[in-house]
DNA sequence: CGCGGGCCGGAGCGCCGCTCTCGTCCCGGC
DNA sequence: GCCGGGACGAGAGCGGCGCTCCGGCCCGCG
C-alpha cells in the first residue's frame, strides 16, 4: 500500500489530493452547484487547465467527492453503532444519531449524496460499494436482532407478510437478515428510507415553520421505524 | 379576476405565461441545473434580456415553476384523494399513489421541489400555501379518521406519547387533527415524510439494483406508514 | 393625434467548462 | 552522466451562461 515509489507518481498523488481538498473545501461553503473548477485552481494558485490533468472533467472531481462522502456517513455511521453498547437496538439507533450528527455538520455533501441527482450523472461502479456502508449498518443491527430472537412481531401492516419478493437477490444475500420471514428486509429497507428522508426534510428545509424540535422530532421518526420492525430500542 | 383591461397588460400577462411554459418544457426535457434564460429566450424567438422584462432573474422563474408544480402536485393529491372513496384510508392511499404517479411523470419537476436546495436560494413566502396542499391532504385523511373513531391504537414507538409538543402551533392549528392524544401530528407528519422520501430514493436512484419491483416496495411502503398511525387502509 | 413610456434587440461584462498548443523540466534508462 | 521523451504548467481561446446597459422603435393611453 502507500504511494509507488516513483517521485513523479508520488508527486502527481499528492497534487491529486491537494485538489480534491481544495475542492471539498469550496464544497463545503458554496455547495456543490457552485463548485467551479476554475475556482479550486485559483486557490492552488494554478492554472484552470492544469486541473484537468488529474481528474478528466468536473463531474469526475465531484465522483470523487461523492465517494469519500459516502465513506465519511459510512465511517461515521459504523463508529456510532460501535460505540452504541452490546444490543442490537442500541446499535442501530447510535447509527442512526451518528449519520444525522454527520448529515448536519455536512449539510453540502448529504445533498450530494441524497439530494437531486444531476440530470445526466451516471453513478459509476465505485461509488456503490461507500454508498452501501450506511444500509448495511442498519442491516447489519437488525440481523443480530433477527438471531438473537429480539424483533417483536412486526406492527401495522398486516397480512402483507406474503407475495414475491421486492428486493433484488444481491441485497438479500448481502445484508444477511435470515429470510423467510415476513418481508423483513424490506422492512429493513424502510428504516433506512426513513433515516434518510428524516434527515433530507430537516436540511431541505420542509420543516420551516412546521417542526420546532428538529432533534426530538428525530428521535420520535427512528422510535416509529424501530417500531415498524419490531426492534426495541433504549428508551431515552 | 381575469386580465386586466389595459390591452399593455394583457400582452403582458400572455408573453409572461409564455415564457413559463417555454422554461416549463425545458425544465421537464433537462432538468433545472441545465434550464437557462437564454435558451427559453432562443425557443421563443426573443433576445435574452428580452426575458428579464417578465422575470427579474433565473431564480425568480424557477420560482415560478416551483409554485407551479406545488400546485400540480397538490391537484393530483386532491383529486386522488377524492376519487379515493369514502372511508379515509382509501383517501390517504389514493392521495398517496397520485402523488407517486404525478412525480414518475414529472421526476425533474419533483426533484425541483423535494430534491436539494439551492444553496443560496430562500423559497418566498407565497411558495409555503401550494407547499402545504400535499400535507394537508394527508393531514385531512388522518383527521377524518380520527373524528369517525377509526385509528387503531398507535403501534410502536411505545412510551413517546408525552412530552412537548415538536411541531408549531400553526400546523397544529392548520391540521385539524385531534390535540391531546399521544403525538397524533407528530405520528402523521411521518407519513408524509415516508410518502416523499420513499419516491425520492426511487427516483434519485438509490433502489438501483436494490429493489426489483418499484410499485410494489411503495404499496408496502405506505402500508408500514399507516400502520404506524393506526390508519386502516383498503388490502389491495 | 401626439407623445411618452414600455418594450425589444444588440453589445458587452465577467464568469463558467473544456481544449489546444507550446515551452519547460525532470525522471529514467542507457 | 547524459539525453530523450513524456508529464506538466501556463496561456489563449471557444462557446455558453446570467445579467446589465443603452438606443431606437412603436404602440396604446390620454
């Protein structure tokens, strides 16, 4: 691991960071639509067209954005559920704090990786690994759970317990929630769809003038998410 | 109501609902990062300063568009709504698959008004009234179906009945959903939230190789979201 | 019916993404 | 050690963008 040996490599490596630095900087304070490439060369007091000799175009310098934002709310959320005791439940709702902490302190990036997609962006294959970290957390708590014989029978939704199968066979191999049961993983999914739309509504500003405690109205959504798939979480 | 007399005013008022409806279609063919004054301006045969005479800046037209689709959205939620029956839960349920049907159609449209904010951009005050219809047509299944005796006892999220209220007062007062019982409002603002952000991750791409079958995953979606408010709707 | 004010087109400013060319410079193989 | 070549940076340039200013036309109001 580590840099090859060679200076020019070397060299063109840490350039190559300084201007994804820079450019994460610039992220950060004027967000992503305002991200000018001629700008992070301006602040590397180099030329526009020197940029280009280390990512091919400005859609790939935010590709790359996007990954290391994916593997930072990843990172984030793993060390949460780390830090979130022994029980499954404890775990997930540490995870679930954790992504939104991330999400607040990073408001620009969560809408690179949640918001609207840009029109003509197609996600490259790289990015799919990062962007599962997150789910996978959630998943991951809630099929200890599942093994450990701590979900309550589900709540609400009754008789939908049945019928084909609505994920695709790579999800329900990767997540690893024991099958069979009734439609567990897509359960699952909607923990993770909650987590994030809570989150999106709170930073896009749906909740002006609608939600005074945003922290508390968090805390509320992910008690009714736990509850949707029977996993009991600490009490407050 | 009407246009003005004034003949002056008149070709005002058509030339303005021109120049929307020219942005309208662009907005829907690429999308609003891509929409710009000057192409409006070359569809409608005009000079770009030409525009500026009905909209003082970009960011006023896609105003307008946004107050646009609100209302659009909120038609579609209404009119499903009322071609959803009698009992609310098939209204809340009709309302909510207009709305998924009204966004697939629209998606550019949608991302317009649920997707990332522009950084710099604060939405005017007369974007709140069309914002609100969606909302209020859920608010108002909810709200029926309490009045007629008809939630269930809230499923999950035990023990969070108490506490301060999250929500301010004027949606409280503009729900009209019975106060005092545990978290009614707080409970029914979730739905809205699983509502858009389960259409958001279908159509910002992140059930890409992760859910097969779209329709189905938002029927089951939306059952788990009227579970956990006790609302009983129709089996498919 | 005159005239004034709204309207339009065109030029222009400073940005943007991206490309091409050209001179330089330095790494690496001999 | 030396030389060749390839990576590199700078600059100019192209087309497009949002937005502004100015001059002239012309239509509708009084």
């Amino acid at each position: 691991m580590g840099t090859p040996g060679t200076a020019r490599a070397r060299a063109r490596a840490e350039i190559t960071a300084a201007v994804k630095e820079a450019a994460r900087a610039q992220l950060a304070q004027v967000g992503a639509p305002a991200l000018s490439v001629r700008a992070v060369a301006r602040e590397l007091g180099m030329a526009s067209s020197a940029v280009y000799r280390y990512f091919a175009s400005r859609d790939e310098l935010l590709t790359a954005l996007i990954v290391d934002a994916y593997d930072a709310v990843g990172a984030a959320a793993e060390d949460g559920a780390r830090a979130g005791g022994d029980d499954p439940g404890g775990r997930w709702l540490a995870a679930c704090r954790a992504v939104r902490i991330w999400a607040v302190d990073h408001p620009h990036e969560f809408s690179l990786l949640y918001g609207s997609p840009v029109p003509g962006y197609r996600a490259p294959a790289d990015t799919i690994g990062p962007a599962a970290r997150v789910p996978l957390v959630l998943a991951a708590a809630v099929a200890d759970a599942a093994r450990l014989g701590l979900l309550h029978p589900p709540t609400g939704a009754l008789g939908l317990g049945s019928g084909p199968r609505l994920v695709t066979p790579e999800v329900l191999e990767a997540v690893g929630i024991p099958a069979g049961d009734d439609r567990l993983v897509e359960r699952a999914l909607g923990m993770w769809v909650a987590l994030i739309g809570t989150i999106s509504f709170e930073l896009f500003g749906h909740f002006e003038n609608v939600v005074s405690d945003r922290a508390g109205y968090f805390e509320l959504a992910m008690a009714g998410a736990a509850g949707a798939v029977g996993l009991e979480i600490p009490v407050p």
